[in-house]
C-alpha cells in the first residue's frame, strides 16, 4: 500500500467528513461508497437508476454492517433536478461525481441522452459544490478524450480529436471543471479513467463492459465476441486502484489548478490477451472446463484502435500508485462473479 494512501486512510478514520457521491448505486460509486464508510465516513449518494441497480446498494450494506451502514444517506434523484442536488450537498465537504451515461456505442445511438447526463448534469452538481462550498470536487473523465491521438503512453496534454458524443461531453467536463475554477475558485480534479472493471460491473445489457460480459458468457457456455482483430489494446484498471485515486484526488493538497490525471495501471494488454486471462482464471477455479475459441467480429465505430496510460502526473500531484496489476485484479473479478451468478442461479 502506498505511503500517502495509508496514511489518508489512518486520517480519515479518526476525522470523520461528509462526502456526495453521485452515481453512488453505480459499479463505481458503491465502491467509493463501501470504501469509505469502512473509513468511518459520513456519505450521502443520489442515483436515479438509470445504470446503476439498488443490489449494489444492498450488496454494500451488507459487507459494512449495521453500524457502518448507518452512516449513508440516500437520495433517489436526477441529478438534472436542482433543488434536490442542492439538499443533498448542503454542508457536504467533498463531492465525488461519477453519475453519468457511460458507453462509446449508446452516446452514438442517443447522443442528446448522453448530453443531457454527462454535460447538462455535469454542471448542476459542479453548480450545487460550488454552492455549499465544498473543499474538492473530484470528477470522472475518461481516456475517450485522446481520440484520434496514436501517440502511446497517453500523456494528459497530448490528446486528438474526440471520436464519439461520450468522448466529447468528458472532454467538455475537463474545459468547465477548468473554467469554474478560474471563474469561483472551486479546487477540482479530474480522474481519466482507462477501463476500470471489477465486482458489481453490470455483465448485461448491449452496453455492458467487456470483462464482465465475457465472464457472464464464459460460465454460461455462451461464445464471447472480440471486435476487431483482437489485437486492440486497453490499459485495464482494477476498481480498487480507482477508489485510491478518488480519495487521493480529494483529499491530497494540489500543487496545480484543475488538474486532469490519468487513472489507470500504467499497462498495455489486447483484447486476445485479455480473453486468455479470463478464460484461463475460469479453468483455474473449476468454473468451465476448458478455454473455448471466441468468435470475432467487425471493429465498433468510435473505438480507439490502442490505449495506454502515462500515470507519472497522478503519482506526482497525488501520490497515486496502482495496487493491482491485470492479472491479480482478474483473479479477485472472476472469483467474485462465479460466486455470484453461483447465488443467482440459486435464488
């Protein structure tokens, strides 16, 4: 565990604050949320379930306890609706804002839906912060904002032009987040994330993340699809690496106004590769018998071909440094989803 990591962790233990995550019954907000409540900390979530599920709320109220539990307050809401974003930040000391429609291929089907989430709702909750006061505001961005850019590592100042509706309210967010500190001095950090996965990732749906529809499809005996050749590249990010840098990104002082970090590994894996990994853990644990071929198909529009991360500014400005690797946040993904959809199937 990193030093500076560690050491929020002791601080924030015995100081307890209040923090808004939106999105909270999202894959990545119950993260922060059960994270920070086993910190002793006060959390108020707003979610209107329009991509997250209230078993992710049920499934952190039952790793926490009670008493733990007791600390959470929640708001079903849109965070389109003002007033109520406003009563949920009221006094609040830091806002995580991962509420959002996430998905290349929805913001192309629907891009007035994505706009309206990620950029219309982007600006009432930096709006209601602004507001209360908060001391940080710590948001999600995405590694969609390098579009057209081949250059590898990605590097936060280097980026091309923006190759799908999702891309480009992200990289708006980044360019208010900006603007609103310059215009009302509100401390902000954005936090690129590069293909974050891990437990409570939805395996469903026609937008689901690839690592957990493959092992949905895997443990069910149905043929995973690769798009493209299977030699596009991603920089997977275990979901614990992005609960540090979070936590990080609120709380670590910053020696830069408005800060856009990379959050990722720091690696480069194609998506062949990353069949074999999964495929292979199943094998491991019993879960399939042997590892079946995928079946290819065409590339998806607004995909970037390759993506890699450079994580030296966030290890910089906020003392991040990724505890898991692909390979051991694969193990700890697929042993939780074959237990899962072992209880689904029994329930």
């Amino acid at each position: 565990m990193t030093n500076a990591f560690s050491n929020l962790q002791t601080d924030l233990h015995s100081k307890p604050a209040t923090w808004v995550i939106t999105g909270v019954a999202g894959f990545i907000g119950s993260h922060l949320l059960e994270n920070l409540l086993r910190l002793n900390q006060n959390v108020r979530g707003i979610d209107n379930f329009a991509t997250g599920k209230k078993e992710n709320l049920a499934l952190v109220e039952r790793a926490v306890g009670k008493e733990a539990w007791s600390k959470f307050t929640f708001t079903e809401g849109d965070i389109l609706d003002a007033e109520k974003l406003q009563r949920v930040c009221q006094g609040c000391d830091y806002v995580l804002h991962q509420a959002a429609l996430g998905s290349v291929p929805r913001s192309i089907a629907a891009p007035l839906d994505t706009n309206r989430a990620n950029v219309d709702g982007f600006l009432q909750v930096m709006l209601a912060a602004r507001d209360c006061k908060a001391k940080r505001f710590v948001y999600a961005s995405s590694s969609s904002v390098y579009g057209s850019d081949a250059s590898l590592p990605k590097r936060e100042d280097v980026i091309g032009e923006q190759l799908s509706p999702y891309a480009v309210s992200k990289y708006t967010n980044e360019l208010y987040a900006k603007t609103f500190s310059r215009a009302y001095g509100i401390e902000t950090v954005g936090l690129r994330y590069f293909n974050v996965f891990g437990a409570r990732q939805d395996p469903q749906g026609m937008y689901a993340a690839v690592i957990p529809r493959w092992i949905s499809s895997l443990v069910a005996g149905k043929t995973c699809t690769i798009f493209g050749d299977g030699e596009t590249s991603r920089d997977f990010c275990y979901i614990d690496n992005v609960v540090q840098a979070n936590l990080l990104a609120a709380c670590q002082p910053l020696a830069e106004r408005a800060p856009v970090v990379n959050i990722a590994f720091g690696g480069k894996t194609s998506l062949k590769d990353l069949y074999g990994l999964i495929a292979d853990s199943l094998v491991k644990l019993g879960a399939i018998k042997a590892k079946p071929s995928p079946e290819f198909a065409d590339f998806r529009a607004g995909d970037i071909r390759h993506s890699n991360a450079d994580i030296s500014k966030a290890t910089r400005l906020l003392g991040y440094a990724p505890l898991f690797d692909l390979p051991s946040g694969i193990e700890k993904t697929v042993q939780w989803y074959v237990e899962y959809l072992k209880a689904q199937r029994t329930v």
